[in-house]
C-alpha cells in the first residue's frame, strides 16, 4: 500500500510517499480502508521527536511508527479476533495504531466510532484528536456551566474552533483570542466577542473571565492569571511557544500550573486528552444535532502530506486540514 513514512526525526523534508507492507489486524483492532486523514499539530511533534521527554514512548533515535498521522475516517474492512462492534463496510473515524497518512491503517476497536452520517469523511477525520481534546477541556478540566464568562486563547485553530463551540453549547458567552483574520471565522463558531492579541493583551479588562483555556501556549502565567476572576479556571491544554528543550510546551502544564495553584485560589489544570470511543460517540452526537462542526480549511492528497504537517507546524492554519487518501 502507499503511505508517508519516515526513518529519522527532522523537518517535513523527512516525510516520503512509499509502499509498505499493508497492516494486519490485532485481537481487538479492526483494519479500515483510510478515506481521509487528519492533521493536528502532534503529528509535527511525532515528525521531529520533539520534545525528548517524548522519545521514550515515540523512539529514542528514530520513530517506533514509520507512518505519519493519528487521526481518521474511513470504512472497516477487516474486524480482528474478539471485534463484535464492527462489521466489513461500516464506515468510522478515530485515531490509529499505526499511522493515517496510508491507504490502510489499524485501530484498536475502542478508540473508534461510528462516522456521524451528516460529515464527509474528510470532515469526519479532522474530529477525532482535536475535538476529543476541546470536549475533555470544556466538559472535564474546566466544568465549563452557563452564564460563565470563557476567554479561549488559540480560538482561530484546529482545537480551539472546537473548545469555543462546546463552551458556547454549554452555555457560556464566550470571547475567542486570535489574529483579525481569523475574527469572522471565531465570529461564526459562536464567539459573542473576538480579542486580537495584536492590538489588545488577555489581560486588558482585569479578571473577568471565569475560565480561560489556553492553546496557543505563548504567554506567561501570570499574564493569564490576571485575566482570571479570583476562583477561576485555567486550563493549559500543551502549549508550542515556550518551554524548555526536555519538556517542550509541556512544561507548563506538567510543572508550572500544579506549582502556581499551590499559592492561589485560582485553579490551574494542565491536560492531555485521552482518547477513546466514548468521546467519540458523544462527540458524533453533538455533531449530527447540529451543535458542533468541524471546521476544515484545506485537504491535500496523499503525496503532498509534507506541505500539510509544515503548515501546521509553522502554526498558518486556520482550522484543521485534511489528507485525503
């Protein structure tokens, strides 16, 4: 089958179109023909093995997993020992074990679900690691509840368009941070307000917001917290910008914010999502009521993946983007 792979960690130059040897289905995975594929900016991080502390898990030298890409949507074809869920022909999203830049990949049966019937599957693929990340944010970390006032930083990117969906369903009035040109787009999300972080700082209105969730990961603690009512929430989902070379953005979430809640009555909550069909299906139900869309701004063939993982590691895109297969 074609697929991107890799044999080193480095920039997108890294990544070429080959054949390898089509995946085989574990017990308890399912083997789904891929439509489309999801770009999130941890397939960038997966690409260059950076931060290191991810490298344990990834490979120490070179990647574990020589196919790119995590999240898709595609049609079963073969359910493995012990799948009774999913059947030939049963058309799903998810994330892979194996890599989604690829004709075929596997998934474990419990981190995929039924595609919601009103997306393509283009739409479908761009769901699974971005909006299952803004759900546990919104519902999880932050508890967000209606009338709270939330301040989403990153409003104009793939897990922001759907944090400032979710906390607008909860019933939230909600203010999105992004660039002027990404303001219409935040607008039409739901956003009662857009804040451009060109012209105007977090923090400019005192502490007003009741929860802030943070994606861009660019500005200091302190700055956000000032921004935050006295018992509010800050929810730190990874963070790009800042951090050091072990840790990466990571370092806020895991050092920063546990040790800043120490001293104030504000909470601070760093978060990885954990992905899982549960999610998924709550996710596909918001979706086929019409409360959540996903938001694509760009697909690309299989063999111009490259250009698509350096646009979202350069941070350009608004939205999420595509592979098509």
């Amino acid at each position: 089958m074609r697929a991107v792979v890799q044999d080193v960690y480095g920039e997108a130059d890294v990544l070429q179109l080959s054949d390898v040897d089509r995946p085989a289905p574990q017990p308890g995975e399912v083997l789904i023909r891929v439509v489309a594929a999801g770009v999130d900016p941890g397939v960038w991080h997966m690409m260059t093995g950076r931060p290191w502390a991810m490298r344990p898990v990834t490979g120490l030298r070179t990647p574990k997993i020589r196919v790119r890409g995590r999240d898709l949507a595609g049609v079963v074809e073969q359910a493995g020992a012990g799948v009774t869920a999913f059947r030939p022909g049963d058309e799903v999203f998810g994330t892979t074990s194996t890599g989604s830049f690829a004709e075929f990949a596997t998934a474990p049966a419990g981190r995929i679900a039924a595609k919601p019937a009103n997306l393509s599957f283009e739409q479908a693929a761009v769901v699974p690691v971005s909006g299952t990340t803004a759900l546990q944010a919104i519902r999880d970390a932050a508890g967000v509840r209606a009338g709270q006032r939330v301040l989403v930083v990153g409003a104009g990117g793939g897990v922001g368009s759907f944090v400032v969906q979710l906390a607008v369903a909860a019933g939230a009035e909600v203010t999105g941070v992004c660039g002027a040109a990404k303001a219409e787009r935040v607008r039409s999300l739901g956003a009662a307000d857009v804040l451009d972080y060109r012209t105007e700082e977090v923090d400019a209105r005192g502490p007003v917001f009741d929860v802030i969730v943070d994606i861009a990961g660019n500005r200091r603690l302190s700055l956000l917290r000032r921004a935050l009512t006295p018992r509010g929430t800050l929810v730190l989902i990874g963070g790009e910008a800042r951090g050091t070379t072990l840790l990466g953005g990571m370092s806020r979430p895991w050092i920063a914010a546990p040790l800043s809640s120490m001293f104030s009555g504000q909470r601070l909550v760093g978060m990885i999502a954990k992905e899982n069909a549960d999610d998924l299906r709550a996710l596909g139900e918001l979706i086929e009521a019409g409360t959540l869309r996903p938001a694509v701004e760009r697909a690309f063939p299989l063999a111009r993946a490259a250009e698509a993982v350096r646009q979202v590691g350069a941070g350009h895109a608004a939205g999420k983007l595509v592979v098509t297969i």
